[in-house]
C-alpha cells in the first residue's frame, strides 16, 4: 500500500496528471470551437448538409463540401493551439477564423453560384471544389496566424 501512495504522491506522477488535464482542457477547447462553428457553417448557409449527407443523390457532393468547411476551419484553430498558451487568445484566433471562413463562403458563392446548384444536384466535382477553397482558405488563415 505505500508503494502506491509513494507512487501516486510522486513528482512524476503529479507532472503526468497536471500534463493530463492540461492537455485534455485544450482539446475540449478545440472540439468545442469545431461543434460550435459547425452548427453556425450549417445554419447559415443556404444548404441543408445534414440532409444532403442523407440523399444518396447528394451525399458525396455535400460530405466534400463540409469535410473542406470542417477542415478549413480546424487548421488555424489548430495552429492556434499549438502556439497560444492562453484560451483568449485561443477563441480570438477560433473566432477570426471562423468568420474568416464565412467571408470566403461569401466570395466562393457569389463567384460560383452556379456549383452550388450542380453540389445540390449531386455533382461530386462541385463538391470537391467547394472543398478545396475551404482547406485553401484555412491553411491560408492557419499560415497568417503563424506570424501573429
């Protein structure tokens, strides 16, 4: 039984579990800021993903589109959790980033409208494509985030 205690009561042992909760509150920081940012990305806009995802019809297309939103979207928070040691500025940069990926739906959408049309008509290259500005997008977020 005191080996136990030693060994529960020991500097290492401390250091393991201080490390542990440090570590666990900034990834429930993380997935939190992705579970918020994916509820306001699928109110505002126009879609209906969770629907979509459901249509066969449908289901690549949009799973491509909001794969790139939720990967868009977690590259600079991610940057931002490995460089801030401070939660402030931790949801500054979730927050920025998340309104920095709505202006790009913004832009993506009045210059694209027509493949938002072919995405809800089930074609997966239209999917792809919004996939592909939103990861732009976010690594471009996640590479200004870097020099702050």
């Amino acid at each position: 039984m005191d080996t136990i205690t030693e060994l529960l009561a020991s500097p290492d042992m401390v250091r393991v579990v201080n490390n542990f909760w440090v570590k666990g509150s900034w990834f429930l920081a993380f997935f939190g800021t992705v579970c918020v940012f994916t509820m306001v990305y699928t109110a505002v806009t126009p879609c209906d993903e969770w629907k979509m995802m459901r249509d066969p019809k449908t289901k690549d297309a949009a799973f491509a589109s909001f794969a790139g939103a939720l990967l868009g979207f977690s590259f600079p928070v991610l940057v931002s959790v490995a460089q801030h040691h401070q939660l402030s500025k931790f949801f500054f940069a979730a927050l920025s980033s998340a309104v920095l990926q709505l202006i790009l739906y913004v832009m993506i959408s009045a210059v694209g409208s027509g493949w938002r049309k072919r995405m809800n008509e089930g074609d997966v290259v239209a999917g792809k494509w919004f996939a592909l500005w939103w990861i732009i997008g976010g690594l471009g977020i996640a590479a200004v985030n870097i020099g702050l």
